[in-house]
C-alpha cells in the first residue's frame, strides 16, 4: 500500500489548473498551425493566424489562451493499492480553488444553476474518478468552456439508424453550432453505453491526444470519415467560411442495449485544453 497525502493532490491539481490554462497541448497547437499552411481561403487564413498569433502571446506572456478559462473537469484514475490520507475529493476542489485564485484565472462557476451566485474561487470541479490496478494516482485536468460546451448534444437514436445517421447528427451538431464554439473545434464523439455514459465517453474523448487516432481500425476510420464530413461544411475558423472547421474527431465507444444506439457530441473549441499528471 502506498500512502499518498492529500496536501500532494491539491498541489498537483493546482499546477493542472495554471498550465492547462495557458498551453495547449503540443500535437493540437500543431494542428492549429499546420490548418493555417493548408487553408485555401484568404480570409480563414488570416483568422488561423490571428489564433496563431493568439498562441504565441499567451505563452509570452504567461496569461491564459482563452479569456474563459473554463469549468474545471477533472478525471481521476486512483490505482487501488494507493492509500490517500485525508478527504480525496476535498483535495480536488481545493487544488481548484489555489489554481483559479492564484493563478489569476476567471472564475466562473455558479453555486446554484438557477438561482445562480459566482463561487468567486471557480468551484466546485467535476470529478469523475476511477478505481484502476497499481498504486499510482493520475490526475487530468480539463477546463471546459461553455461557448462549446452549450453546443454540444445527445441524441438517443436507434440502432436501425446505423452509422450514417451517427455521421449526420454529428455534422448537424457543427452546422447549428456555427460559430458558437469558436472554430476550427475539436469534436469529442461519445456512443453506446446510456444516456449518462455516452455523454462521459464523449467528455473523456476530447482528452485523448489528437495525435492519437482510435485503437480499433474501425473506429479510426469512423473518426477520418467525421472529420472529412465536417470540413465539407466549409463553416470554417470562427464561422467565417473555409476548409478547416474541425481540427480532429476523437470518438470513445461502449457496449450497449439491443434497443438502443445512444450518441453525445461534445464540442470543443480550438484552444481544446488538457494536463495530465502521474503521482
């Protein structure tokens, strides 16, 4: 049994916060810069390179790359044989807490949906753990902004449907999104599962390396054949038209009902944010 302090949690969830906030991982900046070299219109490449320039600044400056800096999303994979000592979950929020607060990012959380009220500290987080094999603790932060968030959707359909109408709901959701979520988006694609797992396994998919395609060759073909779907909208950077309106599909699938054919799209901006840590 190893014994990890949860003072150890907060710090890591902390430095999580500040970093995701203010670089992009490495495979989708590169993404965003090579769009700009292969867009064909003049307009959407000016805007690619404004987003490029946007990059740039950020890391000079040390400021966040996006003004929303988003609801903390935090996914934790607890081996079993890790011992915390002390309140896990009351580590996670505060590790938010010192990031948003001390790292000077906006905070935007409301204590209640309705009758709302800002946290003022950017909590609490949304906390998916996991219980995996091993003593190790691996922590991933994602801050979520809600221009994509609120365009993202769910759709139970059935399995007569099939893989077309999967496809088409999936560039449905990009062309009602418009320039919503600030294109060119990252497009997580959860399917199967129920109502509550499919919407997670599209969450968790926007936080597998865009480098990184589908294990299952079927799967990576579905995510190219997406990805070609949506660019065909000519939607492009920021809605202005042009080729590049999707960065990457990641799609996450799961069993599921012999009624049932469940599909979440979740969208996610160009500044699609996510950092990881092994304790």
């Amino acid at each position: 049994m190893r014994r990890i302090a949860a003072e150890e949690i907060t710090r890591a969830v902390r430095e999580l916060c500040i970093e995701a906030n203010r670089e992009l991982p490495p495979s989708l900046e590169k993404l965003v810069r090579e769009s700009r070299e292969g867009e064909s219109d003049k307009t959407a490449k000016a805007v690619l390179g404004d987003l490029c320039a946007n990059l740039d600044a950020a890391r000079e400056m040390g400021i966040p790359i996006c003004q929303d800096t988003g609801m903390a999303v935090v996914f934790a994979q607890v081996g079993q044989e890790a011992y915390i000592e002390g309140d896990f979950e009351a580590a996670v929020h505060e590790g938010v807490r010192q990031g948003y607060v001390q790292g000077l990012l906006r905070c935007s959380v409301v204590g209640d949906p309705l009758r709302r009220g800002n946290t003022n500290d950017n909590t609490p987080a949304v906390l998916h753990t996991r219980l995996v094999p091993g003593d190790q603790v691996e922590l991933t932060v994602a801050p979520k902004g809600f221009g994509s968030e609120n365009m993202s959707r769910l759709r139970m359909l059935t399995p007569a449907a099939g893989v077309e109408a999967v496809v088409d709901f999936v560039v449905e959701t990009v062309c009602t999104a418009g320039a919503n979520p600030c294109p060119p988006v990252v497009l997580g694609v959860g399917i199967g599962g129920d109502f509550e797992l499919c919407a997670y396994l599209a969450k968790k998919a926007l936080c597998r390396d865009v480098g990184q395609r589908h294990p299952d060759p079927y799967y990576a073909g579905l995510e190219a054949e997406m990805l070609e779907a949506v660019n065909r909208t000519g939607v492009g950077p920021q809605g202005f038209g042009g080729d590049v309106t999707a960065l990457a599909v990641n799609i996450e699938a799961y069993p599921t009902h012999i009624a049932g054919l469940p599909v979440a799209v979740n969208v996610g901006c160009h500044v699609t944010r996510h950092k990881s840590v092994i304790l």
